[in-house]
C-alpha cells in the first residue's frame, strides 16, 4: 500500500497555506484516501490467519503483518505528510480527526506486530527443532527448552501474556509435536523394521508425548512461583487430548511388541540359529507369528486419529485374542523336542524356562478372564479354563521330567568330571608333535564341567533343588574359571614364546623348555580340579614361563645385535666408482680399477671387524644359556654353526649382489671409464688394449670373490677362529673362500660379468675396424709411390685428383666424433683422428712438394729452349 501525495505544491509555511481554501481542499480529499487506505490495510491484516498448523506458521505470520505495518507506518513519517497533518490542523479541518484516529490505530497494531516479531522470534529456532529436528533426542530436548522460552514470553511480553494468545500458539505447538510423532512412528515402515528398532522408536515417542505434558505443568508451577499475576490456567483438552491418545496408542504398539518380540520371538522362537535342524518347522513358526501384526501392516486409517479410535480398539481387541491358549498349545507341542533356548542359556534348564514363559503366558490370559468374571463363566470360558489346566499339566510333567534327568546325569558325571587333569595333550600322541618344539599342551577342563555349572546356576534361579556337588561346584565357579583363564595365558604365553624360536634357539634352549615341559606334564599327569595345588602349579609355571621368557628376550637382543653386524656386512658395496673428473674426462681403466680395489679394501676392513664383533657376542649369549664364557660350549655347538651358516649365506649373497650390481653398471648406458683409439702402425688399437682392460676386469672380479678370505672359519663346535696352519711351503689359512668360490650361484655371475664386459669390448673393436679405410695413408710406401709418380711424370690434373684425395680425407677424420660411448666405456678418438689426419696432410704436402719439383723442372727445360731459341735466331 502506497499514500499518494497531494498534487498542490506545499512550499510556505503552514499558517499561510492553511488559510488558502484551495489547498485545504485538495489536503482534506487527500487525507480522506489516506484514511480510507490505512483502515482497509488495517482490515486485511486482521483478518489474516495462519498458513498452516504448526507454530512456525504464526510466527511468519506476525513477520508478514510487522513488513507490511512497518512499511506504511514509515510513509506516514515523511515530511510531506507530516507537513499536510499539520496544515490541516491548523485550518481546523474535520477531515483530520478520522486520519488520526487511523494513524493511531496503525501505530498500535504496528508496535504490536513488532513486539509480538521480536519475541517470537525467540522461539523459532526451537520451534523449527520441533518440527524438523533429526532424531528423537533433539525433539525430547527441545520441548523443555520451548516450555521455558514460552515462560519468558508470557511474562515480558506486552501481548503474548493473555490466554487468547498464549493458548492458540500453544495449541499449534502440541500439533507440530504431535505431527512429528506420527511421522517418527509410520505404521507403513514401522512393522517392516527390525523389531528392536520398532520398540525403540515407540518408547521414544512416548517419552515425547509424555515429556510434552510433563513438562507444561513444570513450567505452570514456575510461572505461579515467579510471582506472576497472570497463571497458566488454560484448557487442558486443547492441549493434550491429542497427545495423550497417542500416548495409550504408543502402548498398544509396544505391547504388540512386546507380545512378538518377547513372548512370541524370545520365548516360542529365540536364536533362530541355534535351531537348525528342522528349518521348515521354523519358518513356519514364523509365519504364524508374523500373522498376528498382519493387520497392522495393512491399516487403512492412521491409529494416531482420535476419530478413529473405536476402529483401533477393534484391532487391538482382535490382536490380544490372537495370542491365545490354542496358539501357546501348538508351540509347545511343536518344540518340544527342540526347544529353543534364549542366548546363554543352557539345554536343561533353558527347555525349562521356555516352558514356564508359555505357562506365563496362558496364565496371564486367564488372569484376564478372571479379572471379567462373567468370561470365564460362559462356555467359551470353561473351554479356556479346560484347555489351559490341559497345556498346564503337560508343561508341569515337561518341567519334571527334564530336570529328573538332568539330576541323575549330573549326579553321575560330575565326580567323573572333577577327577579330569588340568591338562592335557593337544596333539593325537605325545610322539606327533612338532620336533623339538615339546608336547603341546591345552587346558583340559570339560564343556560338560561347565555346561553343568551354568544349569546349576539357572536351576537355582528357577527354584528348583540341586545336588550337593552341583552347588559345591557351581560355587567355585569363579575359582574354576581364573584358574582356566590363567591356564590359557600361560599356555598361550608359551606357546607364542615357541613360536619366536627358530630351530637353532630350540635346541640352544632344550635343557629349559625340557625343565617347562617337566612342570607342564605334573598338570597333565598328577594334578586333577579336585587338587588343592592348582594354586601353586600355576605360581610354578608362570615363574618357568618368565623364566624362559626373560632369557629369550636376552638371546633375542643379542640376535637382534649379531644380525645387524651381519646385515653391515651385507650391505656393503664392493664396487664403488671414482667420480669423474669434470665435463667428458673419465678416470682410465687402470686408475678406475685401482679405485675399486682402494675402497673395497677399505670396506673390506670395517665388514672384518664387524665380523670379528660377533664370537663376543656369542659368548654372550654363552653367558646367559651355559654359564661359561669359553666360545666352545658344547651346548652352543649348534647354535655357533647356526650363525657360522648364516655368515656363509650372507658372505655367497653378498658377492653374488655386488657382481650382478657391476654388471648392471657394465650393461648400463653410462660410461664408469676411458681408453683411447690410437694408431699403432700399421694397426689401430686400444690403449690401454682389450685384452689388458679383459685382464684387469677378470682380476677385479676375483678380488671381489677373494673377499671371502679375509673371514676366517671358526673350529668346529665353537666361535673361535682357526690359526693359521704352517705347511711344508706355506700357512694355510681356513677361510670362507673356499666355499663361497665354489657356489654356483657366484661362478655363473663371474661368468656372466666376464662375458659382458668382452661384449663391450669386441663392440669397440668392431667399431675401430671402421677406421681401416684409411689405412692406405699408412700402409702404402709413401716415398716408392712418389718416386714412381715422378718417374711417370703424370699430368697436373692427376696432381689435383690426389691432391682433392688427400684433401677430403684430412677434412671427413675432421668430421668424426671423438668420443664414442659403448655402455660402461668411453672411447676417446681424438688421438687416432689427429693421427690420422695428419698423415693425410703429409701426403698433401708430399705431393704438393713433388708436383713443385716436377713443375721446376718443366721451367728449367722451358726456359733452356728458349734461350737455345733466341741463340739461334
């Protein structure tokens, strides 16, 4: 809505244009639509209602309302019309009383609009929780807290602390709640849900319903404690006659789960898997008990619907006369032979509990026939009566003679049972376990031991008397089971102790693991659950079991310090290549073989002494197992050739990696070292040569063999090292050498590197053998060929053929590489280039020199012919 301005131009002042007729006119026909404008806007914002149900709807309502106030009360602050309401008053206009007593009303119910704005808004983010929270946690914390923010608008707000406004906006909040349960609890999805899930969902949205009364009359008692004069005394049917059916319909839907669930699942049908030899009987089961909340899955009206509560009740009704004797009398009979049992119970008496909740449950029914005398009194009633006392009796002779067998049983087994050992033998014979790893050992204490136990303590439970010895039993069932646990440990501890020992530590330790064994068979020989020393073989082998634990973690620290010197030596790298001098200079083959043996030497030096740590360290563990510190313990004897094959497999790994490391670097595209092509007439050959460079690779090869010299053998059954031994010409030393030379694994990767390294080498040669084409530049008799050249005295243009010849020759070597990269070597051509050129040069300038010759020659003669002319003449 929007005030039309006067057309009349209202510059002066007031006093003189109120007494102009004209203007006055034209201001009273103008207040006149203002008047008219406001009141109808005024109208249409009264008559506006909420646009939906829930509380949030009012609030956006109030917010619309404020907007459109809001906005015409500012038009009526422009100075234009203030201007004009001033004008009129002073021309004392009739016309200004009606628009003023409009702008009054506007200002009212515009401050209104605000205040009922600002302190609702207080409430829309709890409201929007309400509405469209996620879960059930966030709607039951929220209600208090809306409760609350109510509160505070009741007593401070100036128009939302009234009944006639407090309570319709309350109202609309018992619907967003009661809304908001019904879609939490949708019968179409709820039947078809896990049946735990289904019950959860029901009891949460009964603990809303109920939190949502609850709480109304905490907050009603904090608004009377605060001192207000104004008491929450309003129409409690408004409020929760809706909420309150959905409370009695949440309980009807939890008790058909609680019938299905419970009575039905978890009494005829618990652990469904525990029943598996008759599948069918079991689906069928299922079925009958899924048919009983068919109905519910097909309602055709929302059970929430106080319209629709008598359609309910009938439903309900027919649903409790469902569960009835007939049905708790076919299950009965079904399972009888194979009851099903809840989780953890046991065979006996969890028949026997499954028994009495189908007694529960039909007497529960008669109770209720009985609670309506007339029931029970009519016929359909005394065939109730008749057929429970039917189903009763049976039970009873069920009950009875389940448990008369299962006292003679016990009677009978149980001192068979406490006679068992404590352990026993995991394997078939003591003979078939692993070899010398010892028996292996498991806790010996019966299923039926302990199946006896748990009856005993449900047969209790359900008050029924037991043996003396059952009772005895079932009373130190605490002892007996820290008895086991502690008997698994240990055995467990032992067990995985074993399985950290390699053969070696097995035999190093057999005197220790013989003494446990020694310890475990008492248990496994002796001593039975009626012992009283249980107590102190456990103290006995928790302290052997420590024992060995304590001495392997030692061996373990000293292994841990024998494999890294080991894994030092290993890692060595017996091939380290001298860094090239700068740009295309690389050392020469005997300086690049000379550094490898330097630094291999070196090496060579720190892999002996770390070799030279380990007998110590053996001796350490000497120490530790034997007592002795001698390095030739017997009882090390294997556990020294342990470590001996160990060192040999490493040292055979160890040069077989190096070799096939050199020869990776042979076959790689990157050259390690140069030699040089040069002319050695009359052939062109390397420098150093093939065969030389063939030498000094095959030398260094064995030299990398040859360094399984430097680790002597140990004698035999100790750590210590053999002395030389003095022959006839020479001390013999007992080194590794002579096995490692001899596997196969290092001779064929000597081989193969041998056979690279010639590869390349032939490559070059093959390379060079190119450069033959020149060689008549040296080959040929230089001074034979000029001497029958000038003899033949050829013309000039054979002259220039040769001279071109010789010429082209200088400038193509000029145009050849000089270097050439054959994998791990470079070539260097320069030498046999310069050579080569210069001997074409020295043929151009030998020809060049005769040509000279032959041409003085030919002048000298000229000139004698001309002189002998002129004389004659």
């Amino acid at each position: 809505a929007k005030l039309e301005m006067p057309a009349v131009n209202l510059d002066g002042e007031v006093t003189a244009l109120a007494t102009v007729p004209a203007v006055v006119q034209s201001l009273e026909n103008c207040a006149m639509m203002w008047q008219k404008l406001i009141s109808t806007v005024l109208e249409e914002q009264l008559k506006k209602v909420p646009q939906g149900n829930g509380a949030l709807a009012e609030i956006n309502l109030w917010r619309e309302k404020s907007a459109t106030l809001s906005a015409l009360t500012e038009q009526t602050k422009l100075p234009e019309v203030q201007k004009v309401l001033k004008i009129l008053q002073e021309a004392e206009s009739e016309r200004i009383g009606d628009l003023q007593i409009a702008l009054s009303d506007l200002r009212n119910y515009n401050m209104e609009a605000l205040d009922n704005v600002k302190f609702l808004s207080t409430l829309e983010r709890l409201l929007k929780n309400l509405a469209r929270g996620s879960g059930s946690d966030v709607v039951l914390n929220t209600i208090p807290l809306v409760l609350n923010a109510l509160r505070m608008v009741w007593i401070m707000s100036r128009h939302y602390n009234r009944d006639e406004r407090m309570l319709p906006l309350m109202e609309r909040i018992a619907w967003d709640i009661s809304t908001r349960v019904t879609r939490f609890v949708d019968l179409h999805t709820l039947f078809k849900e896990d049946r735990t899930a289904a019950k959860k969902k029901i009891t949460e949205a009964k603990r809303i319903l109920e939190r949502w009364k609850k709480c109304y009359f905490t907050t009603c008692a904090q608004v009377e404690a605060s001192g207000s004069e104004r008491y929450w005394k309003f129409d409690l049917r408004c409020l929760f006659e809706k909420t309150d059916y959905m409370i009695l319909v949440c309980q009807d839907l939890y008790e058909i789960f609680q019938v299905v669930t419970e009575e039905l699942y978890n009494i005829f049908i618990p652990e469904l898997t525990t029943v598996t030899e008759n599948p069918k009987r079991v689906d069928a089961l299922l079925s009958e008990v899924n048919e009983l909340i068919s109905p519910m899955k097909v309602l055709a009206f929302d059970p929430f619907s106080i319209a629709r509560a008598r359609n309910w009740k009938l439903i309900m009704r027919e649903f409790r006369e469902e569960v009835s004797v007939e049905n708790v009398q076919q299950i009965f009979a079904q399972n009888l032979e194979d009851p099903p049992l809840y989780k953890n119970h046991p065979p006996v008496a969890g028949a026997i509990y499954w028994s009495r909740s189908l007694f529960c449950r039909i007497r529960h029914m008669i109770t209720r026939f009985q609670e309506v005398e007339e029931l029970l009194a009519s016929e359909h009633g005394k065939e109730v009566k008749q057929k429970y006392l039917q189903v009763a009796k049976k039970m009873k002779e069920y009950e009875d003679q389940k448990y008369s067998q299962w006292r003679v049983r016990t009677e009978q087994m149980l001192p068979l049972l406490l006679k068992d050992h404590l352990l026993t033998v995991s394997s078939v014979t003591e003979e078939s376990v692993t070899p010398n790893r010892g028996v292996c050992f498991s806790v010996n204490f019966s299923p039926i031991l302990q199946e006896i136990i748990v009856e005993t303590k449900y047969m209790e439970q359900l008050e029924l008397p037991v043996p003396e010895i059952a009772r005895y039993v079932a009373l130190q069932e605490d002892k007996y089971l820290r008895y086991t646990s502690k008997l698994k440990n240990l055995l467990g501890r032992h067990h995985k102790l074993m399985e950290t020992l390699n053969e070696a530590e097995t035999k190093l330790l057999d005197d220790y693991i013989q003494e446990l064994q020694k310890i475990f068979k008492s248990g496994h020989k002796r001593l039975t659950w009626n012992s009283l020393g249980i107590g102190e073989f456990i103290v006995q082998c928790t302290q052997a079991i420590g024992k060995l634990e304590s001495l392997v973690h030692q061996i373990h620290n000293i292994s841990e310090d024998i494999s890294s010197k080991i894994l030092l030596i290993e890692s060595a790298n017996l091939f380290k290549f001298p860094l090239s001098k700068g740009g295309d200079a690389l050392p020469e083959a005997k300086e690049f073989f000379d550094y490898i043996k330097c630094e291999r030497a070196k090496d060579v030096a720190n892999m002996v002494r770390n070799y030279s740590a380990i007998p110590p360290l053996l001796i350490e563990v000497e120490g530790r197992v034997a007592n002795t510190n001698t390095g030739k313990s017997p009882k090390l004897a294997s556990y020294y050739a342990y470590w001996e094959n160990r060192i040999y497999q490493v040292l055979t790994q160890l040069i077989v990696k190096n070799l096939q490391t050199f020869n990776a670097a042979v076959l790689a595209n990157v050259p390690l070292l140069q030699t040089e092509a040069v002319l050695s007439v009359p052939e062109i050959t390397l420098v150093p040569s093939a065969t030389e460079i063939d030498t000094m690779t095959a030398q260094c090869i064995q030299d990398c063999v040859e360094v399984a010299k430097h680790f002597l053998r140990w004698m035999h059954g100790t750590c210590i090292e053999c002395p030389p031994q003095h022959g006839r010409d020479e001390v013999v030393t007992f080194s590794f050498y002579s096995d490692v030379s001899k596997s196969p694994l290092v001779m064929e990767q000597a081989l193969v590197v041998t056979h690279n390294v010639h590869e390349v080498l032939a490559s070059l040669s093959k390379y060079l053998s190119h450069w033959n084409r020149y060689d008549l530049l040296w080959k040929s008799d230089r001074g034979a060929v000029l001497e029958r050249l000038a003899a033949e005295k050829p013309a000039c243009v054979t002259f220039d053929e040769q001279l071109q010849f010789y010429t082209q020759v200088a400038q193509e070597v000029t145009r050849q590489p000089l270097i050439k990269d054959e994998q791990f070597i470079r070539l260097q051509l320069a030498p046999l280039t310069f050579t080569v050129q210069d001997h074409a040069k020295a043929w151009v300038i030998s020809l060049g020199k005769l040509l000279n010759e032959l041409a003085r020659e030919d002048l000298f003669m000229l000139q004698e012919e001309i002189q002998v002319g002129v004389f004659s003449l």
